[in-house]
C-alpha cells in the first residue's frame, strides 16, 4: 500500500510528530487515555490546516476544498499514528 495516494508526501512527518504528541500528553495526563485518540484528531487537523492553508495561499484554491482538504488529511495522518501506536503496544504484549 502506497500511503502518498491517500496522504500527501508532506505531511508525512505529522505521524511522528502527533504520535510523539500523543505519547507525551498520555504521561502528562494518564487519566484522559479515552479521550486522547479525540484530542490527537484535532490537533492533526489543525497541523494539516496550517499546511493546507498556506498551500492555498499561493494556489488560490476554494475554500471548500481547502476545508475539505484539511480536515481529510488531519484525520488520516492520526489515524496512522495511532494505528502505529496500537500496533506497537501489541508487539510489545
């Protein structure tokens, strides 16, 4: 499976990066371990905004798909990071 046909090759470096966010913020607050997939799908989306929002800055896009655009890759970017998270925690049972 070739992940660049679903999430653009830039933001890539968001799964590192919101699975490091996750890991921190599940030690800081271990309590909220049920909410913290919810909390990391925001965050993703808002990362991906930022990237999609500039990219449309020089593209002139429509807002609606900028919108789109946005709220698809941020949720599919911690989609990823949480299924590396799952499938980490599994081999390590």
């Amino acid at each position: 499976m070739d992940f660049t046909n679903y999430i653009h090759p830039e933001l890539l470096i968001l799964v590192p990066v919101i699975y490091m966010i996750g890991w921190a913020l599940k030690k800081a607050f271990p309590d909220m371990k049920k909410k913290l997939p919810l909390m990391l799908m925001f965050i993703g989306v808002a990362l991906s905004a930022s990237w999609v929002l500039g990219m449309a800055y020089l593209n002139s896009s429509n807002a609606f798909t900028v919108i789109f655009t946005a709220a698809t890759q941020g949720v599919l970017v911690t989609a990823t990071a949480v299924l590396v998270h799952e499938l980490f925690k599994k081999k390590h049972d």
